[in-house]
C-alpha cells in the first residue's frame, strides 16, 4: 500500500476535510451519550433542576439555611442573591412570576453576579444546608424517628428532642444555641457529609430546592419538560449533525477512492501500453486484466473504509475511553477486559486468514485466465468436443477460487457474532457492577447508562478496525501486484537524446549481423542475419514453421531489441530513435489480426486519424476489399464486432492491409498477410501493390513460394540461420532449402 500512497496528493484536501469532519462526527457522537445522561440525572430524578442553587428561596427558608453556614459562605450567599420584598421598585416585574411575593419575602439569585466560578462555590456551599435543612423539616415532627435519625444517620446533631422546650421550633432552638456549639454541629455535618460523592449530593439537594419551589408556586413540571426538550433538541441537532458529517464523509470518500482508482487505471494501462513482448511474457494477458479490475477495485474500497473508519474508529475509541472513565473510573477494568479479548480476537482471525488474502487474488488471476481462454477459443473447444473438460477445468479453478473464499468467510462470520456477545456481556457487566454503585450512592443512574454507552462505542471502534484488518491484507496483495506492475522497467526504451529522421527520409532497412535470444531462452532465435531491404523493392522472407521469420520484423518493430548486431534505416540505428518516430514510418499487418469493435471506418483511420473517405477508399481497393465492402448496406459504417467476428478470416485480412496502407508509411511490414486470402485474391493484391506502392520499401512474410516469386529480394531462413539470399531463380539454382519447398508447393514447370 506504501508504494501508492502517492497517489492521493490530488485528493489531500478531500482528505484533510474528511478528517476534520470526522473528528468533528466522532464528538457529535460521545457527546450524545452525555446529553441522555443528563435527561435521566437531572431531567428525570431531579425534575429539570440542574443544582442545589434556586434562582429564588424564601426568607425563612434562606435563614434556615443560614445556620449550617459559616459567615463567609453566609456572605457569599448574601453578596449574590437580593431580597425582594412586596415594597421592592421592581415588584410589579416579578410578581407575576412569584406570586407569593405579595406575602412573603423572597431571596432572588441575581443574574449579573452568578458566573460560572461563584455559582459552582454557591452549588457546593447550599448543597449541604439545603440538604440539612429538608431532612431536619421531614423528621421533626416525629421524635421517634428525629431520635433514629440523630443515632444513625450523616446528619447527626449530637443532642435529642428531650432538650427542645415544648412547642418551640427546631430551628428556632438552633438559633438560640451559642456560636460554638453551633460551630461544632456545623462541623460534624459536613465532615459526614464528606462521604457522600458530590453529584449525589447535589441530587439529593435538589429535592429541597423542588421542595422550595412548590411552596413558592413555581411549576416545577413546566421546568422539568422544558429542561427535557431542551436537552432533548440538542440531541436531535447533535445527530443531526452528526449524519451531514457522514454523508459528507461518505461522499469525500468515495469521490477519492474512485478518482485514486481512476488514477491507478489509467497509469497501468499506459504503462502496459508501453511494454515490450519481454514484459507481456512476463504478465499474462488474463492476469493485468485482474490487475486492472479487480486488484484496483479492492483498493477502492479499502481507500473508502480508511477515509471513513480508520480515522473515526480511533477518535471514538480513545474518546469513549476519557469520557467513560469521567462518569466513573473505578468501572475500568470492565472495558479493559473487553478490550483486550477483542484484539486478542482480531490477531487471531488475521494470522489465519492472513495466509488465505495473499493466495486469493493468484486464484482470481487463474480463473480469468481459464474463463478468458475458453472464450476466445470456444470454436475450437466445439469442434473437438471438448466441452466437458473445458468444464471441468474451469469447475477447477472456481472451485479452488470458493473453496479460499469459503474458509476465510468461515473465520470471519465467527467474528461478528462474537462481537455482538462481548458488547452485549459488556453491557449486562456495567449494569450489575453499576446497579451496586448507584444503590450504594456512588454513582447515578444516568452516569450508569452514559458509561454503558460508552463502553459500546468503545467496543464499535474496535469492531470498525477489525473490518479494516479483514479488508487490508487483501487489498495490501492487490496493491502490491500493480506496484509490481507500475515499478516495471520496459526492457524497450527510449534514447535520453534521440536522434531525428532526416527531411530526405529514404526508408533503407539494413540488417548488420543481427542476433536475438528471447529473454529466458538458451539459444538464439536467429543468428547472424545481414541483408538490406531498399526502397521500390519488395524483400521476402520464407522458411519452415519456427525458422524466425517474425522474429525479425519484430526486432525491425522493436518489439524486442537485438541482442548482438544492429538494424539501421537510412543508416540511423533504430535504437537512436523514438519508438514513436520509428513505427511511424513503419505500415503493420501483424500475423494474427486485429479488429477494434466500432466500424470499418474507424478501423481503418486508426492507422491515420486524418484520413478522407478518398484515401480509405483507395486503400481498400489496393488491399482487394472493394467487393465486399460495397456489398454492405452501411459500406464504411458497417459495424465491426469486438476482434472483427462478424467478418470472415479473409475479409479480415484485407482490412488489416487496407488499414497499413491508409498510414502511407514508406516501409510496410506484412507478416504472413495473406494466408487466408485464394490464390487468385493473393496475385491481384501483388500486383496492386507492386502498382501503387513503388516507392516503399515493403517487407514480406510467408509461407507461399507463389507469393515471393516477384520478389525483387527474397531472404531464406532455417533454423534462425539465413541460408539463401536472391531472386527466385538465383535461389532455385543456389539454395537447396528454398528448392525444397518451393517443388513441395509448385511443380518445376510452374516455378520457371
């Protein structure tokens, strides 16, 4: 994967987007686990009253409080709310919200001076009196069970009812102890108080704040429904949110992997564009095919999987873990233990399967291969009655293909159902653990349900990384079979300074002693070959089965280069010039011929894009196509199916000569080019091409002697050897080699 990594430059922005709104998703989505804790702690248990600071509390109940305060708490208290009182300037404005104003005199918490510093210290400071305060109003008016408050609970005052005279208030008799032994119950208040946590103090306070505001009028059901939906809103908007980021994400994502995709596409196929025959030696045609499809495909979607949960995955996983251990650190070892038993989990699925991805794609490239073979020659297959092994064969590979697939699905399809029990023993762990702690007044209920949510996305996370462990080692394969196409070295390249044909360009084809091993072979194809081929004659070449004939129009190509000798035209070796300017000057028929789909048109202007109906014409005349051609309906526009299978062998071959001769070329190259042409059709191609092509230098392939008879130049080959070199009659005369076949095709009569 590292070698392509170049490959996202372009998309870098796309990229750096995705992550910042990834980060931004994966904060949404922790956030929302809090918001509900607070819809359950505060919205539910304490009614939508945030803390233990009431924006209003009456006088009495203020200096009730008053007494389990020290003066400088007292002080803050008085420094930050105002008394109001029926004779207050802004009665008018506030009596319609506290109606009871009439009548009694209100403390009112004065908006200006509660920030969030004195606010937190008055919540800490009230927490403990109010609390104090409406336990002590609930147990007064029974002794017995003041009495069993004072022995056994935190608030024990360390005196008993006994000592109250009759008919006198409790908190009356308080005020009227003297400042030490007040002090003194002050102190052993808040030391008890100390054991309790500090959130759950402050839900226990809230119920006298409720309590409070009942007894002023406030409707405490209108606070609780609008903190509710409050909450409840920007848990919608956190969502909402939270789903254009995905969708945003989802889009970059895709939009990068495709144009990567499309990216590495188009750089292999330039690249195998440009290999020599070494290279496609080397890569069967059936595995760039997969290299180009299927490896790039899977690429594809790895890129989207990083961009989407790569990146995600982690900031959810470590965030989860902070925002856990804040609703309660003492519950770790719960996510730690499910932790590590999933990436115990993940090693052990990718240390089997691991092995499985890296064959994988070989099987891909075999079934291809087979599907592709079987294809192009179904023919054949028919004709033979071979269709039943053709069967068996591909039965073969499919079946080795499934079985792969079949035992890494095996190993996966543990994966998810052992996820789905881990989150869920997760989840019925912090429940049992966290029940305890909130029957114990350690922890609150909502704190509970967030920690459990959090431990759930934690264990997402990880659920997310396992997918990319399953996807990676495939795709890694994938991506290093293209590099291994990309980092080829074509063994044909160009000079660093080629060198420029000449204006007066005469198109004279030397042979120098040319010699030529095919890479990975042990003897030379053709050895020590010399000859020149001029421009207005016609050089052919003849010989059996194997003897290197198109070996050398190859090398002529560059489709391969010498190994020993050189080829030079008009004296230039044609290593000293561009590919592109040397087959430029060069008109192909190749052996096999090549139809693109599209129209005998278009086939024929692949070889000059430029190319007047007059000019395609012409040619077609020359390569004996005419007749055929005007008895098609469409004529030129006749459609041409993929390889030329609506045409006939020898329609084929004229097109392919025709398509030479419309590049006006002054070499052109025949190879073997009318094998599939009769007698008659292959003399009167000779014949038009000896009239129309006088002055190019036309190099002939095959294997007919009534063929290369006119021939101004005919080169006989055996073995890879040169063993005759003349006319027709000089070598019927000189070469025993060309005798022998020519009396295997002629009789003596028609060879003079």
């Amino acid at each position: 994967m590292v070698h392509l990594t170049k490959y996202t430059k372009p998309y870098l922005p796309m990229i750096l987007l995705a992550v910042v709104l990834l980060f931004a998703q994966a904060n949404f989505d922790l956030a929302l686990p809090d918001y509900f804790s607070r819809i359950v702690n505060v919205g539910i248990q304490q009614n939508g009253i945030e803390d233990a600071v009431p924006i209003t509390i009456r006088e009495s109940q203020m200096n009730r409080t008053f007494l389990f305060m020290s003066e400088e708490n007292k002080s803050l208290i008085l420094n930050t709310y105002d008394l109001k009182s029926n004779e207050s300037d802004d009665f008018l404005d506030l009596v319609d919200k506290f109606p009871i104003l009439r009548n009694e005199t209100l403390y009112i918490l004065n908006q200006e001076k509660d920030n969030d510093t004195v606010h937190e210290q008055i919540n800490e400071v009230l927490s403990s009196a109010l609390l104090v305060v409406f336990t002590l109003e609930q147990f007064q008016s029974n002794s017995s069970d003041f009495q069993n408050l004072n022995q056994n609970s935190n608030f024990s005052l360390g005196f008993n009812m006994s000592m109250i005279p009759p008919g006198m208030d409790l908190f009356n008799f308080l005020s009227l102890l003297p400042q030490t032994q007040l002090l003194e119950i002050r102190t052993s208040i808040n030391q008890r108080l100390l054991a309790l946590d500090e959130n759950m103090l402050t839900q226990a306070a809230v119920f006298a704040v409720k309590a409070e505001y009942e007894q002023i009028g406030i409707n405490t059901e209108k606070i609780q429904l609008n903190y509710i939906f409050r909450v409840g809103g920007l848990m919608l908007l956190l969502t909402l949110l939270s789903a254009i980021c995905t969708i945003i994400v989802g889009y970059l994502s895709a939009k990068t992997a495709a144009g990567l995709a499309k990216d590495l596409r188009h750089d292999v196929f330039e690249k195998v564009e440009y290999f020599a025959n070494a290279e496609f030696d080397r890569f069967s045609t059936a595995s760039l095919i997969t290299r180009t499809t299927n490896d790039i495909t899977q690429i594809q979607l790895v890129v989207i999987m990083i961009i989407r949960l790569v990146v995600y995955a982690p900031i959810l996983g470590i965030g989860g873990i902070i925002r856990a251990f804040s609703k309660d650190a003492s519950m770790w070892w719960i996510i730690a233990i499910a932790v590590g038993f999933l990436i115990s989990l993940i090693l052990i699925i990718i240390k089997i399967a691991l092995p499985k991805f890296k064959s994988i794609q070989n099987l891909v490239d075999r079934l291809n291969l087979v599907a592709r073979e079987n294809l192009s020659g179904i023919m054949v297959i028919r004709a033979f009655n071979m269709q039943k092994f053709e069967e068996k064969r591909f039965d073969k590979a499919n079946a080795d293909l499934t079985g792969v697939s079949l035992y890494i699905n095996r190993v996966l399809v543990v994966l998810m159902p052992v996820m789905m029990f881990t989150m869920n023993t997760l989840a019925a762990t912090i429940i049992w653990v966290g029940s305890h702690r909130v029957a114990d007044a350690n922890m609150q209920i909502g704190d509970m349900m967030a920690f459990m949510q959090y431990a759930i996305q934690i264990a997402m996370a990880f659920l997310m990384l396992s997918m990319m462990f399953i996807l990676l080692p495939r795709a890694s394969v994938s991506a290093n079979r293209i590099a291994e196409v990309l980092a080829v070295d074509p063994s044909i390249k160009d000079p660093s300074q080629p060198i420029t044909w000449n204006e007066n360009f005469q198109g004279v084809v030397e042979f120098d002693n040319v010699s030529f091993k095919y890479p990975g072979g042990e003897a030379n194809a053709v050895e020590n070959i010399s000859f020149t081929a001029y421009p207005g004659k016609t050089t052919a070449f003849i010989g059996a089965t194997g003897s290197g004939k198109s070996t050398l129009l190859n090398l002529l190509l560059r489709f391969y280069d010498v190994s020993e000798g050189a080829i030079r035209i008009d004296g230039i070796d044609i290593r000293n010039v561009s590919q592109h300017a040397l087959r430029e000057k060069i008109g192909y028929v190749p052996q096999k011929n090549v139809l693109f789909s599209g129209t005998i048109k278009s086939n024929l202007q692949y070889a000059n894009a430029n190319a007047d109906n007059e000019l395609l014409t012409q040619a077609i005349q020359i390569a004996q196509a005419e007749e055929f051609v005007e008895q098609l309906p469409e004529k030129l526009e006749y459609p041409i199916a993929q390889g030329g299978q609506n045409v006939s062998g020898g329609q084929k071959q004229r097109l392919a000569i025709a398509r030479a001769l419309v590049k006006q070329a002054p070499i052109n190259i025949l190879d073997d080019s009318s094998s599939a042409l009769d007698f008659k059709t292959d003399a009167a191609l000779r014949q038009s091409l000896r009239e129309e092509m006088k002055n190019t230098t036309l190099l002939l392939v095959t294997q007919r002697v009534a063929t290369v008879m006119n021939a101004d130049q005919i080169i006989v080959l055996e073995d890879g050897y040169l063993v005759g070199k003349g006319t027709h009659q000089e070598l019927l005369e000189k070469c025993d080699v060309y005798k022998e076949i020519a009396l295997s095709q002629l009789a003596m009569e028609e060879l003079q």
